[in-house]
C-alpha cells in the first residue's frame, strides 16, 4: 500500500538554510572587499613618489610596482580592482607623481591617461637652498645629493643675467623664488632649479631694478637686503624699519651684527641655532657671512626673502634707527631704538620674556 511521496525532512531544510546563508555571507563578503579596495592606502599621507612604468609592463606589473614605491597595500587588490574596472589594459608607460593618499580609482585614471601628472610644492619664505633640496628629497621628487650639485654646480649662470657677477658654490642662495610651485612628475634637478630662477625674474623686474639703481645698489645687494630683512622679521608692518636699520648701519661704516647671518654661517657647517641661542662665541665664526666679524653685507643672500622684503629692501623707511630687537610682547613685533643704552634695555626684556616663556 502507496504512503505518497515523502516530506523533506527538517534535518534537510536546514542545511539548504546554511549554504543559502553561507552563499549570501560569501557573497556579501565579496562585495564589501571589492568596496574596499578601492580605498587609498594611507589616506593622510600627503607625501608623492615619482613612479616610473616601463614600456611594455603588465596591469600585475604594474601593481607590483605600486606595491613596492608603498603607494598601494597588497598588489593583488590593484590588480582585482584593475580588471573588475576595465584598466587592465589601459595602463601606460610614462613617469608619475603618485601618493599613497590616492584611492584606486584616482591611481587607474592617472596611469591610464598617459599624461604626465603634477606636484604642488611650496618654497616657503626663508627656506634656504638646502631646506629647499631637504623638502624635495621628503616629497621623493629628487635625490638630495643629486639637487645640491645642480645647486653648487654654477651651470645656470649664463641663462640668468642676474646671476651673471656672482661667485661661489652658493650663487642661487636667494633666487630660489618662494611660491608654490606645479612640479610634472619626472622632472629632474635642472628643471626644477630653472622654475624657481624664472619666477625670481618675475619677481624682480624692471620696476624693481630700477628701484636698485634708484638706491645705488645692484640687484643683488638688494637680494642680501631682503634676505636678512626676512630673517630679522617676521611682521610685514615693521620690515621698512628693519630695512632703514641696515641702510643706517651701512651708510656709518658700523658692523651690521645680524644674528640671522651668524645662523646661516653656522648652517653652512650643519649646525642650526635659534636667534635667541646664539652666543657671543658664534659671533666670531670666521665666515663671510658674518656681520658681527666682518663689515658690510655678508657674501649673499641667506634665505629665499618673500615679496614683502624685497620691497621693503627697496623702499626702505627713513629713520634714525640703529638698532632693533624682539619685542617683549613675542608677537612678533619689533622695538626700534636710536641709542645703544635703550636698545640693550629692549633686549633685556625680550631675553627676560623667552625665559618666562619657556
């Protein structure tokens, strides 16, 4: 006698239950790994690697080479993401500027296009040629050593006729303009060297030399000016004072006895020192660059001086000043004096308020 067809038992549901919730889970799992691989690597670091693809290199190879500059995490996932997204075969050779802070999608675009990228890099008023060569080499944009003897090498010289009657190894110090630049990715020290040098020509053009004419001083004079001027002072309002500070001091024949040039002297032999450090021991370095040993104005420029000291080196105030100092208030303002005795009065405040401070 027929029973009729037999019911699936519960034990058998059940198990059709978990694969579907398994194969729900695994592919859910999928979907959200794919979601994330897209992701940048460090999304904060701000920092760009130049990345060279060869000609002829496969999306793996490719991803191998981004895995290993640390541009991405695990090559395999560039190379899912690539194939999922239809770039696998879209990558081109060339040289890149490329950031661990990108997401996949903005890397696939870039490598893909062909064209080469750019990065933003700033000269920050003062910086001196070797913080300029130490910011490149951090942003892996050059080799350090490799910028410093494009720097020390004197082959700019007769492109740039304000460069024309300098001498020595640091004859750019200065004409690195300040300013954020658009650097393509791939360039090399020379070209990078040859923006900074044009902008300075902008900078300083026809009206501004014939302000230094104006001034009896030539354009570099006038460049060694502004640089001091941009290390003694760090407000726009008193950088006119300052300037007729040094104008005064060179029109009496006295010592200028700037600290900031007893700093770049003994930055030049790898020491750096705050103004306040200095002590009347490294106030005798023996260095052209030292006005506390030597007369007149150091050998060159000492920083890379921003619009603002340039100007106020071609227009300076006109004042009985000779003397100047921090203000006790450290904000970064200035007290002029005429005679000595207020000036070493000024200064006792400004010592007595940086060690309150501290």
């Amino acid at each position: 006698m027929s029973s009729g067809p037999r019911k699936k038992s519960g034990a058998g549901k059940y198990v059709l239950l978990i694969i579907l919730l398994l194969l729900v889970f695994a592919c859910t799992s999928a979907a959200m790994y794919i979601q994330n691989i897209g992701y940048a690597f460090k999304p904060n670091d701000g920092s760009y690697t130049q990345v060279k693809i060869p000609k002829g290199t496969t999306a793996a190879g490719v991803a191998g080479i981004l895995e290993e500059k640390g541009i991405i995490r695990r090559s395999m996932e560039f190379s899912i993401y690539s194939r999922l997204h239809g770039y696998s075969s879209k990558y081109q050779a060339g040289t890149y500027a490329l950031s661990p802070s990108m997401d996949m999608q903005k890397l696939s675009g870039i490598l893909a296009s062909g064209k080469v990228n750019s990065v933003r890099f700033q000269v920050t008023e003062g910086d001196t040629e070797y913080d300029i060569a130490d910011k490149l080499a951090e942003e892996n944009l050059v080799k350090r050593k490799k910028f410093v003897k494009a720097l020390e090498s004197g082959k700019f010289k007769g492109a740039y006729p304000f460069l024309a009657k300098i001498k020595g190894k640091h004859m750019l110090e200065g004409y690195l303009a300040a300013k954020t630049y658009q650097i393509p990715a791939g360039s090399d020290p020379d070209e990078i060297i040859r923006l900074m040098l044009d902008q300075h020509g902008n900078v300083f053009g026809p009206e501004e030399k014939a302000l230094a004419f104006r001034n009896k001083r030539s354009q570099h004079e006038i460049m060694i000016i502004a640089s001091i001027i941009e290390k003694e002072c760090g407000n726009n309002a008193d950088r006119r004072k300052v300037a007729s500070v040094i104008y005064n001091r060179l029109k009496k024949k006295m010592h200028l006895q700037m600290d900031s040039t007893v700093q770049y002297a003994l930055s030049l032999n790898g020491e750096r020192k705050e103004a306040y450090a200095i002590t009347n021991n490294d106030t005798r370095i023996d260095s052209p660059y030292n006005t506390y040993r030597y007369k007149g104005l150091p050998a060159g420029p000492i920083c890379s001086p921003g619009p603002e000291s340039i100007k106020a080196a071609l227009r300076p105030a006109k004042t009985g000043y000779l003397y100047f100092v921090n203000s006790e208030k450290l904000d970064g303002s200035m007290n002029f004096s005429k005679k000595y005795s207020k000036f070493m009065k000024d200064k006792e405040a400004y010592y007595n308020a940086v060690q309150n401070q501290q």
